[in-house]
C-alpha cells in the first residue's frame, strides 16, 4: 500500500522495523521489497535484500527472480 502511496521510504522502514522486532519476512514481503527497491533504482540494496531472502531460508521464485531481472535491465538501460 506504501509503495502505491510513493511512500517509499516508509515502506522500507516498516520492512526494517519488523527485522528488529524479530517477525520474519516471508516470500511475499521480500518481492514487495525488491519491488521497491528496484522502481527506485537502489539495485544494490535490492541484490543485498535478494541475498538476505536467500539466507533467511526463503526460496526465490519466478517472481523474484522475474522482479530482479527487470529491475536490473532498466538499470543497464538507465546507464547507457
């Protein structure tokens, strides 16, 4: 709902916030993260968030991947 509201920011402080308070992330909150993150152009944070999901037990799917992919395509076109 943030992330539609472009209340980014927001959006990826609540996603820290619940790490802090011990919640676990699933599936569906890391591709919205990686969404975010992706739209804003922060592939960096994106890749460490990917990385995190993987090390946190939680398997990427089509949508992961899918959603990294493209974000990464628009950040070579953005550079080029």
């Amino acid at each position: 709902m943030l992330q539609e509201c472009r209340q980014i920011d927001q959006a990826l402080l609540i996603f820290d916030q619940t790490k802090g308070l011990k919640c676990e992330p699933d599936l569906i909150t890391y591709n919205i993260v990686l969404d975010i993150l992706g739209r804003v152009g922060h592939v960096v944070k994106m890749l460490h968030e990917f990385s995190s999901m993987k090390e946190a037990g939680i398997s990427p799917e089509v949508i992961s991947y899918n959603t990294l992919l493209n974000s990464l395509k628009k950040e070579m076109l953005r550079n080029h």
